[in-house]
C-alpha cells in the first residue's frame, strides 16, 4: 500500500466512524429529543466510548446540529432530484417515492432514520440560526416544486403546499409501521391519489360550517398551564418548554406549577388529552348535523384550522412525541389512530353517499391529521389574509389536491 493509499482509508474510516455516531445520534433524537441525548447513549450504541465521541464532536450541541444538518442536508438532495422532473405532480410523485423508499429501506434494516426536526427551534444560537436558515432554504425549495408563481396568490397557495408536503412526509414515519414493508409502494400509490386528486369530489362546494367548541376560559389553574404549555411546546418542543419558561409565561412560580401537575410528562400528556378532546368534540358536533359527510369533514377541517391559526387555544403539535417516555408516546399515539379512524369513517360514508372521491380512506384520514397538527406554525402566514381565505386555501391542498388553483382563484 502507498503512503497515498493509507491516507485515503484513514479518511474512509473517520468519515465511517463520524458517519456512525450521526446516525446513533440520530436514533438518540428521536427516541429522547435533541436535549435528551446524552454523548454516553450515542457511544453505548455504536459499541465506543464518551471520549471517542468526543474526538469526533467537542459538545453535544454540535453533535445534535451535525445530525440535524445531515436531515436537512438529505431533504436537499431528495427535493434537487424531484426537480428534475418536468412537470409539478412528477416532482411531487417523485418526491414522495424517494420517501417511501427510504422507509422502507429503513424498516428492512439497509438504512437508518435519520434525526427529526422536532427540536430545530430549541437550539442556541449561534447554532439555531443556521440550522433555520437551512430549513427556510428546504421550505423554499420545497415550493419550487410547483415552479414560481408570481402572483401572491399562487405564491400564497405554493407556501401552504409545500408546507402539508413536507409535514406529511415527516408524519408518514409515524403510522406507515402499520403497515409490512412490502405494502409501502401501495401506500405511496394512494397517498399520492389524495395529493393528486384531493378528498372531495371535483364539483364540492367549500361552504363549512364553524362548529361552537366548547374551552376552558384562560385562568390561574390548570387549564392555564395547559394553554401556556401547548404554545411553549409547540414554538421550542419538549425539552425546550421547560417548566421556569412556562411558569415565566403566567407570571408564577414553579412552585404553582406543581401544585396543579405533579411532573413535566404529566403536563404533556394532559396537552395531548385536552387537544384531543378538542378534535373529538369538533367531529362529534359536525356528525350530529343532518348534513352530507363531506360538509361534515370540511367544517371539522375548517375550525380545527381556525382554532391553530388563532393561537389562543391551539392543538399540540407531535413534536412533543420524542421527549416522553415511550410508553406514553405509544399511548399518545394510539389516540392519535383512534380519531384517524373516524376521520376515516367519514370519508368512507361521504365515498357511499357520493360525496367524497373514492380515495383509501384511511391513508387520506393520516394525511388529514398532519394538515391539521402542523397548521400552528403557519399562523404568521395565515396572518398575512383574512382568516376564512387562509383556512379555504390551507384546507384545499388534501380537500381537492395539491395541483387545485381554485382557492388561489377565489
């Protein structure tokens, strides 16, 4: 071997070993979030020690920024490739394929997940403002899928597209495990039916109806801390909501705090509870009208969105999923499948009766609650238009499809 020769594999090697570390890294993330890695878990899991780690990566900071990085990074290259395509519905197929193929790779042990995103916002800067810039970077490129539009309205509707896109390719990890590997490129077919061709059928008429939800009013008490925790979780995630930032946010002690919740895990899962039974609520209010299924869906559709894009009493976000305990995750996420189903249920009535497209209703049902779930961080954008528009365009990217300019239109 020449000396060149020993020098290009040392090379091979570090970069093997750096590569290791990130993709443990990465499983440390998603399991316990950002904050929650610990350098002596990542070194556990590729069989070192701390000190090896260390020689790779000084702090743990800059360790949960290479992984979050390494994502951004791969989204980049996913989306370059799905702008080759010609056309907005090929780039966005090929999109999706490229997802679907790494779940699967991942689910059949080739691959391995890389780091969620949950915890972008949690990080110091000077670290948090690079990592943003490279999702605002993603978040653009994503929206050049559908070219670039330059009317605001297009550019409006591209932003909300891109957005359920992206927030459904990351909800897609989540309940595609339902499914055996060998029936992904099923799925991937009929995911990309909905965002082809939407829920309703072509000639639906968008005409919700706003449902009367039922709150807590906003006091010194639980339900406070609950409201107060939602917004802190959803802008910063788990570890980043911590309890000094939620007292702070009401004014209080930490020692008001524990007075009306005995833990931090307790607080979170009430979260998920009260955003829950607000979703539930909407679907039994909008079941109870004598009303086709499909003005059903979209009035429940219409004021959940209202509902994030107010701010006053949003819905957790399942970024707040990697930071609790695993059994309460699953727990979580079980309710999360329950009200999928009658979604699903709906869908399937509205297929009946002729109202909803023919689409598989419980793919679209999933589909359904990314859009919903991830509707909270674009309430700046819903800010920029009066609030009905901003919910009729957000909505119309699963209810008639990505490629639907009508709302755009209107």
């Amino acid at each position: 071997m020449q000396a060149g020769d020993t020098g290009e594999t040392g090379t091979r090697r570090f970069r093997a070993k750096r590569d290791a570390i990130l993709a443990a890294a990465a499983e440390a993330i998603n399991e316990q979030s950002a904050k929650g890695m610990t350098f002596a878990d990542v070194a556990r899991r590729v069989g070192l020690n701390t000190t090896s780690v260390t020689y790779y990566f000084k702090r743990k900071e800059d360790l949960a920024a290479a992984a979050f990085e390494n994502t951004l990074d791969r989204l980049m290259e996913m989306l370059e490739t799905a702008l080759a395509e010609p056309t907005p519905r090929e780039r966005v197929a090929r999109y999706l394929r490229l997802n679907i193929d790494r779940l699967e790779r991942i689910e059949r042990g080739d691959e391995t997940a890389f780091a969620v995103l949950s915890d972008l916002r949690a990080t110091e800067d000077p670290i948090r403002t690079r990592l943003m810039a490279g999702w605002q970077q993603v978040f653009r490129t994503t929206r050049r899928l559908w070219g670039d539009p330059v009317a605001k309205p297009l550019k409006d509707l591209a932003s909300a597209r891109a957005h359920v896109l992206l927030e459904n390719t990351f909800w897609l990890p989540i309940w595609i495990r339902r499914y055996d590997a060998d029936q992904y490129g099923r799925i991937e077919q009929r995911l990309m039916d909905v965002f082809d061709h939407g829920i309703a059928q072509p000639d639906a008429r968008w005409a919700p109806t706003m449902l009367d939800l039922s709150h807590d009013e906003a006091e010194p008490g639980r339900a406070a801390f609950l409201l107060a925790a939602t917004r802190l979780i959803n802008q910063l995630g788990y570890r980043g909501a911590s309890v000094q930032r939620i007292a702070s946010e009401l004014n209080v002690t930490k020692g008001s705090f524990y007075h009306h919740l005995d833990a931090k895990d307790e607080l979170v899962t009430a979260c998920y509870r009260r955003s829950f039974d607000t979703i539930a609520e909407a679907q039994a209010l909008a079941d109870a009208g004598n009303v086709t299924h499909w003005q059903r869906l979209a009035s429940t559709v219409a004021t959940l969105l209202d509902v994030q894009f107010a701010e006053t009493t949003p819905l957790l976000r399942t970024t707040a999923l990697s930071g609790l305990p695993m059994g309460v995750r699953d727990a979580m996420v079980d309710r999360s499948n329950r009200i999928a189903r009658r979604y699903a249920g709906t869908i399937m009535d509205g297929v009946a009766e002729g109202s909803c497209r023919p689409v598989d209703a419980l793919v679209a049902a999933q589909a359904l609650m990314a859009l919903q779930n991830a509707a909270f961080d674009m309430r700046k954008w819903a800010a920029t238009m009066p609030r009905d528009r901003a919910v009729a365009m957000y909505a119309s990217t699963l209810l008639y499809g990505l490629f639907d300019d009508r709302m755009a239109a209107e």
